[in-house]
C-alpha cells in the first residue's frame, strides 16, 4: 500500500496564452513528510497550493490525494471534499465565532467535537483564550488559532501559505519552534510555501526551490 499522500505528475497551468505561472511540476510527499517550496514572490508558489486546494484547475497534468486523481485538465473534485486544509496570511476567522467555536467550525458530527477542541486549543497554547473573540486577541494568537481550526479536521495534508509573514520577527522565531513542535507530535502532513529559509528550514524536513514557475 502506497504512503503517498500527494501526488503531482507533469503539472502546468497558465492564465491566457502567454503567461504561464507553473511548468512541468512533479512531487511526492508522504505521510508525516514536512515540505517547504521556497521561492521569490511571483514564482507560483501560491498558484501550485490554489490548485493543490482545488481552488483552480490545471491545464496539464493530474493531482493525486491519497491515491485519488483530485485534478486533471478535464476535471476537478471540488475544495471540500479533499480532506486538506489551507492556511494564509490572512487568517479569516470568523468575526463573530469566539475562539473556541472558531477551532470547533469544522468539525464533523460524528467526531467528538469537544475534546478534540480543547486538546488544540491547549497543544497550541491559546486555551485561555477560548471565549474571546478575534478582535480581541493578537495576531500571533490568530495564527494560532487559524492553525489550530485548520487541523481540528485532521486533513490529510496541511498547507501554509506564507503563514507567518505579517509577524514580527521576534514573535516569528518564537512560532516556528512551538508549531514545528505541534506538527512533529500529532504527524502531521504539511506543505510550506514561504520566501523565509529560516522559516523552512525549522518547520520543515525537505526543501525545494522554486523559479518561474519550475523547481529548480
């Protein structure tokens, strides 16, 4: 049985005909793999995780998750039923979902919702904050919760988009060890994008370069 968790065959994509913003891309990442893309702004590195997420289609080659073709040229299995999650610089948690029920959101039914809340609330050190709302708290404690609502899924894969740009460089230094921390105890499988070497070198296991649009 395959330990693969992604898989990218030869993949391309373009907006119009002439500018083309990932060529010929192939990667495989296992599970518990930690893998950092790191590149200048405008390499693609955000445009390979929007269509990793689904978020938009290739015009060649084929996503695989979990041994299942998620992308081709020809189709797309929507965002949703992928079973991974994304997080940006921007947080976008929900203004009026207190801490605690902004981790809890996307939590399914059959799952005990609960627990799994205040364990992530506590691994990530914010369950003191529980019932403030976003406004309320820091931008390093909203990172930390987008992380915590992110994972409380359990996705087959997580993404990090330049997570911690926005960040001082203090608090940044401070993060990169604790979540590094967080992702090695529950194995979890993670994707980064980022500019940051640091960054990759400390949260992640592998890193790749990435220049217009090719690993080099």
């Amino acid at each position: 049985m395959s330990n693969l968790i992604l898989e990218i065959k030869n993949l391309g994509h373009s907006y119009g005909e002439t500018n083309q913003i990932i060529q010929n891309i192939n990667l495989e990442i296992e599970k518990s793999d930690r893998v950092a893309i790191l590149g200048p702004s405008g390499c693609g590195k955000s445009t390979l995780l929007r269509l990793i997420a689904g978020l938009e289609k290739p015009n060649l080659g084929q996503i695989i998750i979990d041994g299942t073709v998620v992308s081709t040229e020809k189709f797309i299995v929507p965002p949703e039923k992928r079973k991974i999650g994304l997080v940006v610089q921007e947080k976008a948690l929900f203004p009026h979902l207190s801490v605690y029920d902004n981790v809890g959101f996307g939590i399914k039914k059959n799952i005990d919702k609960r627990t799994v809340t205040n364990d992530l609330l506590e691994l990530l050190k914010i369950d003191s904050l529980k019932n403030k709302y976003p406004h309320e708290i820091s931008g390093g404690e909203q990172q930390r919760v987008a992380l915590a609502r992110s994972l409380a899924p359990n996705p087959k894969l997580l993404m990090l988009d330049e997570p911690f740009s926005a960040l001082d460089k203090d608090l940044k230094a401070v993060l990169y060890e604790e979540i590094s921390q967080v992702f090695l105890e529950r194995g979890s499988t993670i994707l980064l994008v980022t500019h940051d070497s640091q960054e990759a070198e400390i949260m992640t296991k592998k890193q790749m370069k990435m220049e217009k649009g090719q690993f080099l």
